[in-house]
C-alpha cells in the first residue's frame, strides 16, 4: 500500500470518528440549550396571560358595580362612587 492510501485509511478511522462525535456533542448541547430557553419564555408567557387574566377580571368586576349603581335609584349614589375610588385597582 502507498501511502496516501494508509492515511485516508487512517483519517477514516480515527479522526473522522472523533470529529463527527465532537461535533454530535456539540449539536446535543445546541439542542439542550435551545429548549430550555424555549421552557423558560413559555413560563415567562404563561405568568403574563395569568397577570392579564386577573387584571381582566377585576376591571370586569368594577364595571360590574358599576352597572350595578347606575341601574339602581338609590340615594345614596355619591357615597358609593366615592367608595369605588378608595379602592386599589392592582
């Protein structure tokens, strides 16, 4: 055998191996890495939809009153807006 036959053989065996193991290591953390970044803004995602859900609600929940008090004839009207303003939207 010559010897450009004896290296590609050598090449073929021992470096391309370890090569393409580096470079499988390499693409698993890239993988790994990419999904626990995606994990991590779905959590994100998820505790904002929560917020605004509950923001929803109790906006919801004040207009609510708020028919509430125009419908009725009450006198006693004023004291019941005023009532609405001490109370914390958030």
């Amino acid at each position: 055998m010559n010897e450009d036959v004896i290296l590609a053989l050598v090449f073929m065996v021992i470096v391309l191996p370890i090569v393409l193991g580096i470079g499988s290591d390499i693409y698993k953390r890239r993988l790994a890495f990419r999904e626990r970044e995606l994990e991590l803004l779905s959590k994100q995602t998820a505790e904002k939809a929560a917020q605004y859900a509950a923001q929803a609600e109790r906006l919801e929940q004040r207009v609510r009153v708020l028919e509430r008090i125009a419908t009725e004839n009450n006198t006693d009207l004023a004291l019941q807006i005023e009532s609405l303003r001490d109370v914390k939207v958030n």
